[in-house]
C-alpha cells in the first residue's frame, strides 16, 4: 500500500517545528533545509506523522495518512472551503 499524508484539519496543510526537526533527524537534514513543499507521500514525512500524530501538524491542522493501493496513480483534492484534503484517484481518458 501507498502511505499519503494529508490534513482532515482546518487551515493548510504544514508541519508544527517538533515535525519539521523530526523529519530533519529522519533524513539528515537541517532543520534550515527542510522545504514547505515535501512529497506527500515521502516516506519519513509519513514517518513523522504515525509517530507524532496531531502534534506533528502546525495549529487547525490535523494531518493523518491515509493507504491506497500501490499501482493507483493520485492527486490530492482540498475543499473549496479549505483545510479538509482527501486522495482522488486520477482518472485515466483517451482520445
């Protein structure tokens, strides 16, 4: 199964300091380094979050992991109302 990190929370979607240094010990980084951009699906992001759960999240966040399937290609939808994200399944088309 994929591990996919999101925010079920309000707010955008972000790790609190205690995150980001875990994931810095996790991957070697410095805490300076780390971007606001990680992989959702990056394994030591995931990491962070089974470890520290809702902690691991900046304030209105409340970030979980979801698993799917490994060979489903995703995307990550957020409510238009914001904060709440759930995985969709990219639709395949042909023309």
């Amino acid at each position: 199964m994929q591990k996919i990190a999101i925010n079920v929370g309000r707010g955008e979607f972000g790790l609190c300091y205690a995150g980001v240094c875990e994931y810095a010990a996790l991957t070697g980084k410095s805490v300076a380094s780390v971007s606001v951009r990680i992989p959702r699906d990056d394994h030591a992001l995931v990491a962070v979050i089974e470890k520290l759960g809702e902690k691991a999240g900046i304030p209105g966040t409340r970030l979980k992991v979801v698993e799917i399937p490994p060979d489903v290609k995703w995307r990550i939808v957020a409510s238009p109302n914001g904060g709440l994200e759930w995985v969709e399944e990219i639709p395949r088309t042909w023309s």
